[in-house]
C-alpha cells in the first residue's frame, strides 16, 4: 500500500492535479503523507512554501528519497519509516493537521524490484514483504493449512477458484517448497478458461501481498486514527485501486457523512450529528489523457471527506462491517 503504480522509471503519482485542487497546499498548513513511497505528493505540496510535510512509509528503500528532498525542503519534511496504522502516536502538541493522503497502490520501483516478489513476474523465494513485517508469504504458502488459504485467497483475491488452488498447493507442497514459478504454474493448472483479461495470477498473489503485508487492517486503523488526529475542517484523501480497499473507504465516509447518534446515552434525533461531510458521491478517476500517458492509473478512485466535528468513538459500526476481514489477517497467528 505505498504509492502509485508507474509505467515508466519516471514518477508519475495518480491524480496529482486532483488532489492538488482538493487539498489547496497554496493556502499552506501541515499535510500528512501515509504512502510517502517515490515522494511525489510531498513533493508537491513542498513546492508551496508555508507548508509542511509528514511522511509515512513502511517501506525503507523510501528513505533515500526522503533525505534527497529534505536537502531541497529542509526540516518541513519529516519521513517515519513507519506504518500508517501508527498515526495515533505521532507527537503533534498544539499542531493542527490540514490533511491526510492515503495512496493504496504500489510504485513502479516496488513492482519491479523482483526481490520483494510482489509481482508474479518475480523468481525464487516468495517474499511480498514491504517491511515492518512478521512474515512472508513463502509462510504462507508453506505453512498454513489448505482451508486457511483458501479463505485468504477467496475474501482477500475474490478468487473463484480458491479451494482448487489451495488444494494444489498442499499436494504439491508435500513433495517441495513451493516457490514464486512453481505457485504460478499452479494457478494456471488451475484455471480451466481462456482469454483472462488478465494474467491468472493476479488475484491470488493480490490476496497473498494483502495478508502478507495485512493491508486491511492497516487501511481500516489507518482511516480510523487518521480521523482521531485531523482538525475539524481538515480533510482525508484516499486513492484506491482494487474493489475491496475501496469498498472499505466508501464505507467509512459514505456511513460517517449520514447523521447518527454516535453515544447510545443521546438517542434522540436532534442529537444526532454526522462526522464527515462526503465530497463527492462518486470517486474522481483518471482522465483520458492521465491514463494514455500512465496506463496503470485506469484503475484509480479518488475519494475525499472533511471532518465536520471531534467524536470521541465513531469506529464499531466500521470495525464490526469488517470483522469477518480482520479475522483473516488474524491467520497470521498461526504462522
């Protein structure tokens, strides 16, 4: 979850102008980057002098490009090689934070840096791990059993040939460790039908890398905590780029922006009050244009609330929509 796909070295973040126009930098203020990844957001608002960046990244190859922008923007710059789940603990004191970006896909560099194994292009080893991590997804591969699989790769890849697939994996993983070719080569004994629109492989290692790198919970705590620390009249941006990460934003600020009574003590309805304000019903996406120069993009949702109000507890109608998610990541346990 760190940073927009590239289709060139060049970076190239999804949407810029968009979220530019959205979060107005021009008017200065302090802005948090959770997918710092190749630094093309934070570059960006950097640009605007009275403004302030705090990056996030779990991902530490980001720390070079952290330190090549703090010699242009000097200490408005501040990188954390930490989770995004993390922003709760960040030390603010009195300051007021403006807003909070979440880009959920992947740079160029990461998809093709073939020793993180996110892409099934990728040899030997399974890996998947962005950092920070407990394990990998050779663990995964390897170790869990074949009804844990198969709910990983059904509610995390939505794919349908899940039980199939977790099947194969466990005779064939009786007489070798499975590594990246030999999963791939699986899948696709796998699938009886022809002329995938695309590559057979692509939900199952989508599903592998969500675990892997447990990018529900990290979404859901992310959006949750992020919420906690912005100012009432801040807002949060977040791209996605597949159904299920975005199913979980719209949610979240679709549920938050109706009137509720958020404490079972005032019941009444003209005490009720909404968190959000939704900035738009539908998701911005990519123009015609963006997409010709950067294929990658056609996939992107933008969606964006402001904070109406401080709610001390807004989050157990999100956490409870979304249990059955959390408790999949919760396999890891096992590993």
């Amino acid at each position: 979850m760190n940073a927009t796909i590239l289709p060139e070295k060049n970076h190239y973040p999804v949407l810029l102008n968009e979220i530019i126009s959205i979060i107005t930098p021009q008017y200065g203020g302090t802005f948090i980057d959770c997918t710092f990844g190749q630094g093309g957001y934070s570059a960006e608002i950097l640009n605007y002098s009275n403004t302030k960046v705090i990056a996030f990244d779990r991902d530490p190859d980001c720390l070079k490009i952290a330190k090549s922008l703090n010699k242009k923007f000097g200490k408005r710059l501040i990188f954390n090689n930490k989770k995004f789940s993390n922003l709760d603990k960040l030390k603010l004191g009195s300051e007021k934070i403006d807003t909070i970006i979440f880009d959920l896909g992947y740079s160029y560099t990461q998809i093709k840096d073939l020793s993180k194994g996110l892409s099934f292009n990728s040899q030997g080893k399974l890996n998947m791990k962005m950092g920070l991590n407990d394990f990998s997804a050779d663990d995964v591969i390897n170790k869990l059993d074949k009804f844990d699989l198969a709910k990983i790769f059904k509610f995390l890849g939505d794919d349908k040939d899940s039980k199939k697939i977790a099947n194969k994996i466990i005779k064939n993983r009786s007489k070798k460790k499975i590594n990246t070719e030999d999963l791939v080569k699986i899948i696709q004994t796998c699938k009886i039908r022809k002329n995938y629109k695309i590559h057979v492989a692509t939900k199952i290692f989508q599903a592998l890398r969500i675990f892997v790198n447990k990018e529900i919970s990290e979404l859901i705590f992310g959006l949750i905590n992020a919420t906690k620390i912005l100012k009432p009249g801040g807002k949060i941006v977040v791209v996605t780029f597949h159904s299920l990460e975005d199913k979980i934003v719209k949610f979240f600020f679709k549920s938050m922006s109706e009137k509720k009574s958020f404490s079972r003590y005032v019941p009444d309805i003209n005490s009720q009050e909404n968190l959000f304000k939704l900035g738009f019903k539908k998701p911005i996406i990519p123009s015609n244009e963006e997409i010709n120069v950067n294929p990658a993009s056609r996939s992107a949702k933008l969606r964006f609330v402001t904070k109406e109000r401080n709610i001390s507890k807004f989050e157990s109608q999100f956490l409870e929509k979304f249990n059955h998610l959390l408790e999949i990541e919760n396999l890891s346990k096992k590993l």
